[in-house]
C-alpha cells in the first residue's frame, strides 16, 4: 500500500511539473500572437569501429595467473532522435569481438543493444530503457549468456553539475548451462538464471574547461537458481570515481578507481564455515591522442585486484592495450 | 526508515538546484569582455567555463567577442561581436536584448531550448532552428538570416516579416520596417568566418575509448562469467580433494 502511495505521488507530482511548463508556454504565444510551427527534428548518427592489442596477465582471473595477447574488434552505432520539442528516442548498438591467441576458450563475441526514451520535464529528466546483451563463445558453448534488464533513471543538468539516480531490474540467463544442484558436482535439469536488481547514483562535475570529475555509488542484489549453498547469492556495492583530462587541444587523460565489497549471503569459504567476502579494487588509466576529428588512438593500463578471504577466488590482473578508432 | 529516505532522496533530487538548471556558458573569449551576473552585481572579467543564468549582462570592447553556448553538444550558440552589450533576460527558452551592438547566433536544435529571441529598442527576431545575426545601434536594427528562417516584429508598428536564407531587413529607431535585401559578400565572410569558429569549438569524438558505459558493464559481466566459471572449477576440484580424505582446511584461509 506504502509502495502505492509513493509511486502515485511521483506520478502527481510530474504531472503538475508538466502542467505547469505547458501553461507558462501557451501565455508566451498569446502575448506574441504567433502560432508555434513544428521543427524538423533530424536524426543525430553516429558510427564507430575501434580496434584493439594488448596483453592480459591474468585472463582466467585466477591465483594460477595465466597470460595471453589478445586482439579486439569493436564496432558501435548510436542514433538519437527526437520525437518532440521534449522527448527524445535513443538507440546504442555495439559489436564487440575478442580473440585470445593461446586460452581460445574464452574467445568471445558480444552483442549489445539498448533502447531508451527521455523526456524532458521542468525539474528534470526522466528516462526508461531496456538493455540486451548476447554472449557468445565459438569454443566454449557452455559460457553463453544473455543478459537482459530495464531501467528508468532521473537525471538532471545544472550546468556545472549533472546527477542521475537509475534503478534497474533484469536477468543473467546461461542459456547453455544447468545450474547447479545440492553438490557442487551434480546440475539441475534447468537452466541456470541470475536475477538482479540494481540502484545507482552517479554525480558529473564540470570542475572547469580540462577537467570532469564524476562519482557513482552503486548497489546489486543478485539472486541466482543454483541450490548449492546458493552459490550465486550476493549483495555487491560499488564505488568508482572518474576523471577525464583534456592536457592539450588533441590529448586527453583517462582515470578510473573503482572498489566493489561483494558479500555473499550464504556461500562459504571452501571447506570452512564462514562465509565469503570479497574487496574488488580496480584502477585503469589511459591516455586518448586525437589524430584529426575522425581519428583517434589511445593507450590503455588497468590493474584489477579482487581480495577475498576465499583463497581460490583472489587474484591480480594486468592488462595493457592500445588502439585505434575512427568515428563516421 | 529506508522508505523514508528514498522519498526524501527522491525530493533532493528532484528539486536540487532549482534556480541553477538554466544556465548558458562561456566557451569562448577574446580580447576585453566583462559580464555581470545578476542587476546588483559589479561588472567583473568574464572568464572560460562561466556560467550565466538569466539577468546576467555582457559587454565587450573593441577587437573583443564572447561565445555563449545553450547546451553540452553546442548545438546552440551565440558570438556576441565587438562594442557590445548583451543582456540574457532569459536563458530557456532564450531571450536575449541587446540594446547596442551585434550578435550572430546559429541554433540547430531549437527543441532543447524552447524558442530563441532576440530584442532590441525597437525589433524582435525570433529563429526557426537558423543562423543570423542581429545588429543595433542608434540607428536601428539590422537583422540578417544566413540559414533557415527568422521572424521579424517590429516593436512599434504590427508588421512581423519571415527573412529566409541570404535576405536581411533593417528597422529604423521609430520601428518603421524596410525593404527586405540581398546578404552582400562581405556579410557571407563574416557568417564564414563567425561558422569557422564554431567548428572548430565543436570540435572531433569525445574521448571514450572503451565505448559506451553499457558496453563497459557487459564486458564486466563476461569478465564475471569467465571467472566464476573457473572458481568453480576450483572450487570443485579441492572439495573433492577434502572429501577424499585430505587434511581439513586450506592452510591460507583467512576468517574475517
């Protein structure tokens, strides 16, 4: 019933934001005596292919730290459309190809789509989507996934400051594995499936011409089917701040630092009693060099450091990269 | 508690920074350009990367501009040109009045803020997703389209033209409108040269190497999926390890 209340009032209340905005509009016609004519809102497109080498030193994420070259292939399509004066349609297509010389089961191809709609209130954004994404392992079928979830975010834009708070719901189907059943050896005769729900707040700062900051706080829930301790049962909050640095007219800096607590509600540390936590620590940074208004490339470290008092589960990751990217 | 303090959240939010949410900025500067916030400020050395909201002033001296910017992609934005003065009566949807000098503005998404106008003593031009420039001096008002459509009100007499693309139209200080003309060359190298500027401000990709952020959490979940799948290997392979008779315990389990 609470819940109701609540979801009514902030119905309400952007109505009567809406209402508002739409009388204030039709004065200003009346006091010009000129009719508002519709405009041609044209498509905004954009096409992007990225290609990446690196080396990982870590690619099974593991204490057994095996290492790896790896190229990538990453193409990406973005279309924007507004469909009236305060609403706009969104559409964001990746495809993303990696291929590990020596570990070639983790090979992998992505699909990604998202569709999103944004309107435009006098207090703030208001937006709603669905994202999709394909997994697929040409050596290693049992890895696929497909990912699915909706979100609807408040955002807002006060010039110096942008904040957005997003909530999502969805699923993490493995479409070709059986989840796990009473033992960590034996399956269920059905698939298995993680669902989630997300929260995020995330804060942008012009802090001036060179230099964005932003900061999110996030919260997961995942609760998957598997029976076995339920394995895959955790809570995980998640904190990462982000600068990007523009150091010449052509060069930019990338900086990313992330920490993650994941606790587990019921599974325990191998043949112990407790259960088990994890502290995720990741910091990437980068440096981006535009060649001419098409071209880029850039140079990319991250250092990743899941500490766990599991001792099969913690591990050190490093990976470099470089690439190459033309927008069209 | 937690229902409450989601509702109160959700307020902040919502309501945070109310009288901030229209702002244009400064993007560009050159030579001597001072701005005033509100009425009762003093007049102060504007600076890149200011943000005006309504009732802020512009002036710029000799061999001076100002470029204004409405919104994150430039799609909006105006040059307010040497001996100027501008005033923002309204920033969205906009309305500019410029008592002296000239302004050229080009707006390729009007939808984002509304309407766009400007005034002078005696004329309003209002754009239709354009470029012109607007001019005032004592001797009156000279408004000239160089892309898409403007409207023209006299503020004394009922007339309101519509100017398309390459046509200009002068009104007197007694608001009496003039013969539509021609946009001479001159005119079309200072629009060149005004557009120039602006290309270049609006400038190549933003810098976003690893794509977009939902890209970046899928990648995230393949890494998860990679990981787990071999902890579990793991994780398997020393359980039936322990089942099978070894010693009890991982000797570097750590209990938090």
């Amino acid at each position: 019933m609470k819940y109701k209340v609540f979801f009514w009032f902030i119905l309400l209340f952007f109505i009567s934001s809406f209402s508002y905005a739409q009388v204030e509009q039709e004065k200003e016609e009346v006091k010009l005596a000129r009719p508002q004519e519709s405009y041609q809102f044209r498509p905004d497109i954009n096409h992007r292919i990225s290609l990446f080498s690196g080396y990982d030193t870590n690619v099974k994420l593991s204490n057994e730290r095996t290492g790896d070259m790896f190229e990538e292939f990453l193409y990406s399509f973005d279309y924007d459309q507004k469909l009236s004066a305060d609403l706009e349609f969104n559409l964001d297509y990746d495809f993303d190809y990696i291929n590990y010389n020596e570990v070639t089961d983790i090979t992998s191809l992505l699909n990604h789509l998202r569709l999103g709609l944004d309107k435009t209130f006098s207090l703030c954004n208001l937006g709603i989507g669905y994202d999709l994404g394909y997994l697929y392992y040409p050596k290693n079928k049992d890895g696929d996934f497909l990912i699915h979830k909706g979100f609807i975010y408040l955002e807002k834009d006060l010039g110096k400051f942008q904040h957005k708070l997003q909530f999502e719901a969805g699923s993490k189907d493995y479409i070709a594995q059986n989840t796990l059943s009473d033992t960590i050896s034996t399956r269920e005769s059905t698939e298995r499936l993680d669902r989630r729900i997300a929260a995020f707040y995330q804060i942008g700062i012009d802090v001036n011409p060179r230099l964005y900051l932003s900061f999110r706080t996030k919260f997961l829930r995942n609760d998957s089917n598997a029976r076995y301790l339920d394995f895959y049962d955790y809570n995980a909050y998640n904190q990462r701040l982000s600068l990007t640095y523009q150091a010449t007219k052509k060069a930019y800096l990338l900086a990313d630092f992330s920490y993650e607590r994941k606790e587990y509600k019921t599974r325990t540390v191998t043949n112990q009693s407790y259960k088990q936590e994890d502290d995720f620590y990741s910091v990437r940074t980068g440096i981006m060099y535009l060649l001419d208004k098409k071209t880029s490339i850039s140079l990319d470290y991250v250092y990743r450091y899941n500490s766990s008092n599991e001792p099969l589960d913690e591990y050190v990751e490093n990976v470099i990269s470089c690439g190459w990217h033309y927008y069209f | 508690m937690k229902k409450i303090f989601w509702f109160l959240f959700i307020f902040c939010f919502l309501f945070t920074g109310l009288g901030f949410a229209q702002t244009a900025k400064i993007i560009k500067l050159e030579g001597s350009v001072q701005i005033k916030k509100t009425e009762t400020d003093n007049w102060q050395i504007a600076t890149i990367g200011t943000y005006l909201k309504k009732e802020a002033e512009i002036k710029t001296k000799a061999d001076s501009s100002c470029t204004l910017a409405f919104d994150k992609q430039l799609d909006n934005l105006i040059t307010i040109e040497q001996n100027s003065h501008l005033k923002l009566e309204q920033v969205k949807p906009a309305e500019l009045f410029l008592p002296e000098g000239r302004v050229f503005s080009i707006i390729d998404n009007l939808a984002d803020i509304g309407e766009f106008k400007i005034k002078t003593p005696v004329a309003v031009s209002g754009v239709r997703g354009t470029g012109d420039s607007v001019e005032s001096t004592e001797e009156g008002t000279t408004v000239k389209c160089f892309a898409g459509e403007i409207y023209v009100e006299s503020l004394l007499k009922p007339q309101d033209p519509i100017l398309g693309s390459g046509s200009g139209i002068k009104v007197s200080p007694t608001g009496q409108l003039g013969n539509i003309f021609g946009l001479s060359e001159d005119d079309w190298r200072m629009w060149n040269k005004f557009l120039a500027g602006i290309n270049s401000m609006r400038g190549g990709p933003t810098p976003r190497p690893n794509g977009s952020p939902g890209l970046d959490r899928m990648k995230g979940e393949r890494r998860d999926s990679i990981r787990e799948d071999f902890f579990q290997q793991r994780r398997k392979d020393e359980e039936g390890r322990e089942s099978s008779g070894s010693n009890g315990g991982s000797p570097n389990s750590i209990a938090r």
